[in-house]
C-alpha cells in the first residue's frame, strides 16, 4: 500500500525551524495539515503556522509495518527529520 509524505518546515516559537514529514494514508494536503497542527500541539507549538506554504506532497511510499499500524491507528506518522523534540 502507498503512503503520502508531506514534506512540512514549520517555525518553532523559539525561532528554530522544524522539519518533519506527515505520513498518510490519504492524498490529502488539508488533512496533513490537520495532523501537522494536531501533533504540533502535541508538542506545545500550538501557535505554529501550518499552510500549504510550509506543508507539501512530496511523494508517495511504503512504509514498515510498525510504521502503517500508527497510521492505521492515529491517522498518521509524523518522521522528524530536524529540529524536533
């Protein structure tokens, strides 16, 4: 099965970018956006911007089968690349 990757830089209240990638199931970029939102809020960045400016489709992939049941279970995966918590 193919999953969507969006490739997202979002600045953090301390002026640092994070770059991470939002994994889904659907090819849907204001869903990704949702769940960017949802999981920055997760991690107190609640104020963050999040638009299609700083959240694109980047590819479509598989994923390993750890990685499908958050997907199959939360909606999405959220890969941190830079600058995460």
């Amino acid at each position: 099965m193919g999953f969507h990757v969006f490739d997202t830089y979002v600045k953090s209240k301390n002026g640092n970018i994070m770059h991470f990638d939002v994994i889904t199931d659907k090819n849907d970029t204001e869903k990704a956006i949702t769940f960017a939102k949802e999981w920055l809020k997760s991690i107190g960045e609640t104020d963050a911007k999040v638009t299609t400016e700083e959240c694109r489709f980047c590819h479509t992939q598989s994923v390993s089968e750890e990685i499908e049941i958050e997907i199959m279970t939360n909606g999405y995966f959220i890969a941190k690349m830079e600058g995460c918590p």
